[in-house]
C-alpha cells in the first residue's frame, strides 16, 4: 500500500499542538498548580476577610492561566511568519517501509522503524520523529488518506508507539 497527499500545516494546527505539548509537560503543570495555589491562598485570604489579597490573588491566578496560551499564540504568529517549511505544503508518500516527506528541493525519509509515537484523534494524525517533534497532519487536509494511514500505521508500528482513538 501507498499513500501520496499533500498537506500545509495551518497556524489553528501548530497552536493546537503546541498547547497540547505545553500542558503536558513542566511548564503546563506548574502553572495549573501554581493557579490552583493562588486560588487557595484567595479562599483562606477571604475567611481572614482580607479583601485586597483576594483580589491580589485572583488577578495573578488569571494572569498565570493565561499566560502559557497568550505567550504561545504570539510565538506561533511569529514562527508561521519566519518559518518557510510552513508556508508552502508538504508533499507525503508513504509506504510500508518509510514516511517520505519533500517539500520543493528538500526530501526527508523516516522509516517506521524509527518513529518515536503515533498519534490519531478526531482532528489530526500526529507522526512523532522523536519527544517534542512531529509532522501534524489535519485530517480535514488528509481527507480519504485517513483510515488507511491509520491501517497502515497499526500494521506497521508497535503497539507501545500507537494511540489511536
């Protein structure tokens, strides 16, 4: 089996799973905590009645929370803007073997072998070449490739490095 596709990756795309390696890594959870923490320190603020700490600690809570979102958005702009690879599409041709990915001049190979994790939801295919990298496929943008790049997937991969829903 073969399958040939061709897909851009969008900023909605890299946003999405950029604040999904965000909060599951440290800097995610440190600030989930440290915005659970501060609403804590508000609650026993309010029952000694000290109305200006509860404020003071609500409004830094929120800053925290949304400072990993904000501060991501604006590095995506920017990377979206800088970065060539995401201005024009990348051109897949996958076999049993390798992940063939070009994008004018330029060629990648990754065999299967060599692929870190495997990751299908309802909304993208994630091809992990190793921790923190990946190619992200839409799958509004695979259409018709993507069940049988989820077959192939299965066939080809470890189980340990599949998670398919």
């Amino acid at each position: 089996m073969k399958l040939e596709f061709d897909v851009k990756v969008t900023e909605k795309d890299l946003y999405s799973f950029n604040i999904e390696q965000a909060y599951k890594g440290s800097q995610g959870v440190i600030s989930l905590l440290f915005a659970v923490l501060l609403a804590a320190a508000a609650v026993l603020s309010a029952q000694k009645g000290n109305t200006e700490y509860v404020v003071l600690y609500i409004i830094v809570g929120i800053l925290v929370l949304l400072y990993v979102p904000f501060s991501l958005k604006g590095r995506v702009k920017m990377i979206m803007k800088t970065n060539e690879v995401f201005s024009k599409p990348l051109h897949f041709e996958i076999d049993e073997k390798n992940i063939n990915v070009s994008q004018g001049e330029e060629m990648a190979q990754l065999p299967w072998e060599q692929v870190y994790r495997f990751v299908a939801n309802d909304k993208r295919i994630l091809i992990f070449s190793n921790r923190k990298n990946a190619y992200i496929l839409s799958k509004e943008q695979l259409g018709d490739s993507y069940e049988p790049l989820k077959e192939l997937a299965g066939s080809t991969l470890e189980k340990y490095r599949l998670k398919i829903k």
